[in-house]
C-alpha cells in the first residue's frame, strides 16, 4: 500500500521550501539564449540520428490529440487523479462529434504504432514526444508541458534477458558520449574545463549485488563517512560518493 501511495504523487520534488534548498543561488548560463537553441537542436539532432542508427529506430511523430476512446493515452496514476486535457470537437456542424483529450504519455500508442508500421524483430520506432500534463507539481525539471524521446523496439522472448538490455544501453550511451564532442564545438566557453562522458556504460547490477563504490581515502577521511558505499544506492549518492556531487550539496548526508 505505502508504494501504491508513492505512485500517486509522481514526478518533482512537491513543494517550493524544499526546492529552494537544492537550486543554485548563483547560477548564470554560459550560453547567450540564441546560442543556447543552437546548441540544444544540434545535439538533439546528433542524438536523434545517433538513436536510429545503432538502435534501428525509424522517426515517427506521435498524436497530439487522441479520441477518448482510443484507448491510446496513458493516464499516469492508478486513481485517476492526474486526468488529460479533454475537449469537445463539434466537427462537421455537429453531424460526427468527436471528444477529444491531450496525450499524456505514448507508451500504449508506442506499441500500437510498431504493428501499424509492420515492424520486425529488431526494428522499431522513435519518436519525439509533445504531451500536456497538468496536474503535475512544477518545479525546476518537470513542467505541464512535456517534450521527450520514446522509443520501442520489437524484441523476441528470448531476447528479455540482461545481457541483451546491456547492450541496448551501451548502445545508447555511446549515442549520449557521442553528442559530448558537439556540445563543445558549440559551447561559447571552451577555456572552460568541463568533463563529459566517458568510457563504458556502468549498467547497474541487479539488486542484491553488494559491490562496492571506492571513495578517495582524503574525502572519506575529511567528511567522516565510509571509503566504499554499495552500487545499489540511490543516484545522488553514488555521485556523492564518486566526488561528482556540486559543492552546495556535500553537506547532505548519504541515505
């Protein structure tokens, strides 16, 4: 019961006291606002072809607007409390009406749109997703409108196995390392010493593994804490533990 009542209150953190806490006081872009769009659609571009090419993906838009009985919008909580947009289409004076919701997700249209476009094993689809969700709390990642890639991929029985989902993610990393190179051709501060993206996925192992993260002997001697921390931890204390965590939130403890 305690899971099904954290499903409900989905994404972002839920209330401005404690986002104020995380956001940075003194933070200015890099980027003028035009370089910024210059950037952000080049490397949307490069990850988006980069997606179809080692993922066999083809590009395919997905419905803005579905017909409430579709059947095709995912509603995103079990006690219908976050609903979609809907509104009325009166259409041909009235003759054929039509009501009419926002997408808010494409799971469902994801797998209904691989066997209307006849794919086959190892191929699938992607597709940069516009939905509307408007009873989310908006805080400083999540906002009513929603712009992201889904993608789906026709796979076999035999296929459903770890070390074929190792691989689609190394795929996919090798994708996001490769859109490293142009960011910094784009970036306006290439002085700038920035780390991006590098070697092999580390693709978590399954619950229960109990390797350990090594933490520098220094920081695990100044801050008092353990010189190794499971892999298993939640993310932001893994990049606290592996000295990646900004300095305004080193003083958070590990959970």
């Amino acid at each position: 019961m305690a899971d099904e009542k954290a499903d409900l209150v989905g994404p972002g953190i839920g209330n401005y006291e404690d986002l104020e806490k995380i956001l940075p006081q003194d933070y200015s872009s890099l980027l003028t606002p035009k370089e910024t769009m210059e950037a952000l659609y080049a490397v949307k571009r490069s990850m988006e072809e980069g997606l179809c090419r080692e993922l066999n993906l083809l590009m395919v838009q997905v419905p803005l607007i579905v017909d409430t009985t579709s059947g095709v919008n995912n509603y995103l909580d079990r006690d219908g409390s976050r609903t979609p947009i809907q509104f009325h289409i009166s259409n041909d004076y009235w003759k054929n009406p039509i009501d009419a919701e926002v997408v808010q997700a494409a799971t469902r249209w994801k797998r209904m749109a691989l066997k209307q476009f006849g794919m086959e094993v190892g191929e699938g689809l992607i597709t940069d997703m516009r939905a509307v969700r408007k009873d989310y709390f908006l805080d400083h990642d999540h906002s009513a409108y929603v712009d992201q890639w889904d993608w789906e991929l026709v796979v076999t029985e035999e296929q459903r196995n770890l070390k074929f989902l190792t691989e689609v993610v190394q795929k996919t990393w090798k994708v996001l390392k490769g859109a490293d190179p142009c960011v910094g051709a784009l970036s306006a501060a290439e002085d700038e010493e920035v780390s991006g993206p590098s070697g092999e996925a580390d693709v978590p192992p399954r619950r229960g593994d109990t390797g350990q993260i090594p933490r520098s002997p220094e920081k695990a001697a100044r801050d008092g804490r353990p010189a190794g921390v499971p892999r298993d931890l939640h993310l932001r204390d893994r990049v606290d533990a592996q000295g990646r965590l900004p300095a305004r939130d080193e003083g958070r403890p590990l959970q």
